[in-house]
C-alpha cells in the first residue's frame, strides 16, 4: 500500500506569502522538502485538504496543477496526486546538531575590526506606528505600482532576458548609463561621459567605495558634525583619522580645515540632518582651498529631487573645474529605499579603480533591477513620481510648520528648497532619546538627535522628524502628541 501524506501534516504559515495560494504552494513543498516521504507518496486528495484548511477546493486544485508542472508531484489515473520521482530535493538526513559558540574565538579573530560607534536605528515594524515620524521611508500610496510593473515586464521579457542574465563582468546597463549622463546629472548641472559613471549598490555602497580607495591613516578626514553617521563609521573603518567640524551658518566652513586635510566628506545641498545648504560664495571657496591645498572632496546629494520650494543649489560637482569631486547620488530616496541603486561621478582613473574594486565585492548590482529601473526613468515615470512627491511633501511640510507653530518644539533645521524632514529642538533638559522612548506608549515614532554627533550634547535635545511615510491627516495629532511628552518630560 502506498505512503500517504495526512491532511494535518501540511501546515499554513502566514508569512510564507503575501497571498492563500502561495502561502499553500509554500506548505506543500515545505512538507515534500522536510520529510523522509519516497516518490509516490500520496498526498491528500483536493477535496480533503481544502476540508482541513478551510480554503476552496480550487485553490488546493491549482496549487497541485502548479507544483505538477514543477516537478514536486505527478498525477495518477485513480490514484490522486503523488510525490514526484522528479521532485527537486529531498532532505537526506536529519539536521546537524548547532555549532557551539565556544568552537571559534571570534574576539580574537575580529580584534582589528572597530565597533561601530554611530547608528541609525528604526523599529522594523514602523509601519505599525499610528504616527511614524520616520525619515527616509517610501509611502506606498504615492508610487505608480503599474508602471513599475510594465518597465518589469519589459526588462523581464523573452527578447531582452538573454541579454541581462548573462555575466556583464562588471559592467553596468547601458542604457541606465545613458539616461544618467543625459537627463539626471545635466538637471544638476553636471556633464559626464559613461566612463566617469559608476551603478552602486545605493549611496551607501558608493561611499563604501570611495572611502576605500581614498582613506589612509596617514590621510587626514574631515567631515560635517551634526552629519550622517555613517560617513563618521566608514571613516572609522578604514583607521582614518578624522576632524568634525561644526556648521556654521549653512555648511562647514573651509576656513576652519585643518592644514592637514587629505579628504573632505559633505553634503553641500542638503546637511544631514539639519537640511542647511552651504551658501554658494562658500562652495567656491571650498573647491579653491582643495586646489590649493591639495584634498578631495566626496559630495553626497541626497534629495535633490524634492526641491519644492525653492529650485536647489548648483552641485559642488557643477562647479567643480579641477575634478576634485567625487559624487554621489541614488535613486533609492525618491522610488524606494530597497531598490539599492545609486551611482558615482568621478574622472575616468577614480570610476576605473572603483569598478574593480566593485567587481571584487559584488560584480554589479542586479542587471534586470538597472534596466528596469532605467525604463522607470527614460519613460517619463520617474518625473511624473516627482512631481507628485513634491506635491504630497509640500502639503505635509506645511502640516508640519502649522502644528510647530503652537507647540513648545522649535524647528532647528530645515532645507530650504524642500527636502522630507525636519531637525527639531525640544524645551531644555529634554533628552530626545527619552523622548523617543516615551511617546512610543502613544504609538508615535521620532528619531533620537545624538547619533548625528560624534560628541552629543547631554542631554541632547535634538531629534528628526520625517515626513516622507506618514499621512497629512495624522501630523497635527502626532505633533501635539510629542509635545505633550515634551511639556511633560520638562517638568
């Protein structure tokens, strides 16, 4: 008599797949993968499992059709469906026992590696925030679902996918590369030919990149404090020494540069995380000083794109005659922050040394997620997402000033062109990351101020606000709820 697989045995888990039938299909394999069941064991029939799922008996009925055109299971004349002699896997044995931790002396063996001093941490579950104040998050009402969905069909059609699954050997998509050259960098001011452009794995992986080829712990660092963290920890990575220099009045000042300097890192147009943009007179005369004095300059342009009151300032790349800048920009801001593609503008010898680099690291970054997102953007979707960005965040930055208004939060900080977040500034002696702890009882998510600095204040009553992924609606509520926290925290 043959196997049989019982209905009780194939198990439901809602997070296996977004919809019933794939969450099935997932169960089925799971329990084929797991189990010691030989080939022609019988599964239970469609009528049967849907009984015990409490599902249709047509969902169970494509799910078979499915893994039957997969290999996992073939149907017999009367006698049902059954594993497969094709089945891809099955698991020969037993699970080994866990490594215990005691068998490797990591502490020995990562001694060099330093501990990462600054970083940003969001809740994963920000989503289930009824007020999520939280920087740098897409809302997925305002993305055109569709068109991302037509540019993935095409970029995953017949015609093109012999191309784009081949080995590029590090090269990246052409066409990408073109609209970048064409249409992202001239709106900046920026002229560039495809060998001075470099696809990264987002912004991150660009300064990764550059830091690596340009820091040395006989090269002096200097970079914005309060600033991104991560230009601090990529630094720290590398054993560069590093100065933080304060803004003053829109920028770090190139008067204040030690004369040792070697590397300058910045972000001219839009500070993280006060939003400060550095007056033009003060951009010259920091790509003078780097002339003279001999260092190079890594630009972080963040959010250029969400210049909705006033047009931005000119990139330090556009203005930049001696190609001593080396840029950065990612469209993962913009779309959203999974899609990981940034790029890199240098001379042809920096992007040719970072391209090996690169190669060594990671090859290049997904070819089908370039040419789907290059079709994004030379099809006209990617401005007309822009458009309605600006729109939604002009809305939600006026919400933001008029709930200010009447609390006891000053605004610290704010990019005067647009930008999606606010640098706040609670009443004296309140700590923002006890702040932060205390409203998340009010279902409200801040970002604590203190690991913008290298020294925080302490307390440190600096926090950011983003408005990016939360609703027009709920920021008059949220605001007075953090200031109610903030009064109270105050005494």
């Amino acid at each position: 008599m043959k196997q049989r697989i019982p209905p009780e045995a194939i198990l439901l888990r809602p997070s296996d797949a977004p919809t019933l039938q794939g969450r099935l299909a997932a169960a089925v394999v799971r329990t084929i993968l797991e189990s010691k069941a030989i080939p022609g064991t019988r599964l239970p029939s469609s009528r049967g499992l849907a009984v015990s799922l409490g599902v249709s008996r047509m969902t169970v009925t494509l799910v078979y059709q499915d893994l039957i055109s997969q290999g996992y299971l073939e149907a017999a004349a009367r006698s049902g469906v059954m594993i497969a002699q094709t089945v891809p896997h099955r698991r020969l044995g037993p699970a080994r026992a866990p490594i215990s931790e005691s068998a490797v002396d990591w502490r020995d063996w990562l001694a060099m590696t330093p501990t990462r001093k600054r970083v940003i941490r969001k809740p994963v579950n920000w989503r289930d925030y009824d007020y999520p104040f939280i920087y740098g998050q897409a809302d997925p009402e305002l993305f055109d679902h569709a068109a991302w969905r037509d540019c993935a069909r095409q970029a995953w059609g017949k015609r093109e996918f012999a191309e784009l699954a081949a080995d590029q050997y590090g090269t990246d998509d052409a066409l990408l590369i073109d609209y970048i050259c064409s249409n992202t960098l001239p709106r900046r001011g920026i002229n560039a030919k495809p060998d001075e452009v470099l696809v990264t794995m987002g912004a991150q992986n660009a300064l990764f990149l550059a830091v690596e080829l340009l820091a040395r712990a006989d090269r002096l660092a200097v970079t914005e404090d309060p600033g991104y963290p991560d230009f601090a920890e990529t630094l720290r990575r590398a054993q560069s020494p590093t100065a933080f220099l304060p803004l003053r009045d829109g920028g770090l000042d190139p008067d204040e540069l030690p004369d040792a300097t070697s590397l300058v890192i910045v972000t001219p147009s839009h500070n993280i995380p006060t939003g400060a943009t550095m007056p033009l007179p003060r951009r010259h005369a920091l790509l003078d000083r780097a002339v003279r004095d001999d260092f190079l300059i890594i630009e972080d342009d963040y959010e250029f794109e969400m210049s909705y009151l006033a047009p931005p300032a000119p990139a330090l790349k556009s203005l930049d005659q001696a190609g001593r800048v080396i840029y950065i920009g990612s469209f993962s801001k913009a779309l959203f922050p999974s899609l990981r593609i940034g790029y890199m503008v240098a001379p042809a010898p920096f992007i040719a040394r970072a391209r090996d680099l690169r190669a060594i690291m990671l090859r290049h970054p997904p070819s089908h997620l370039q040419r789907i997102t290059a079709y994004f953007l030379a099809q006209g979707h990617y401005d007309a997402h822009i458009v309605k960005l600006r729109q939604t965040f002009a809305a939600r930055r006026r919400a933001m000033e008029h709930a200010l208004s009447g609390s006891c939060l000053q605004i610290a900080g704010a990019a005067a062109s647009g930008g999606s977040c606010l640098w706040i500034k609670a009443p004296p002696h309140v700590d923002s990351r006890a702040l932060a702890n205390r409203l998340q009882s009010d279902s409200v998510l801040i970002e604590p101020g203190d690991v913008f600095f290298e020294n925080p204040p302490d307390p440190c009553p600096f926090f950011r606000l983003g408005y990016s992924s939360i609703a027009e609606r709920q920021i008059a509520q949220g605001i007075r709820l953090i200031d109610l926290a903030a009064r109270e925290l105050a005494g």
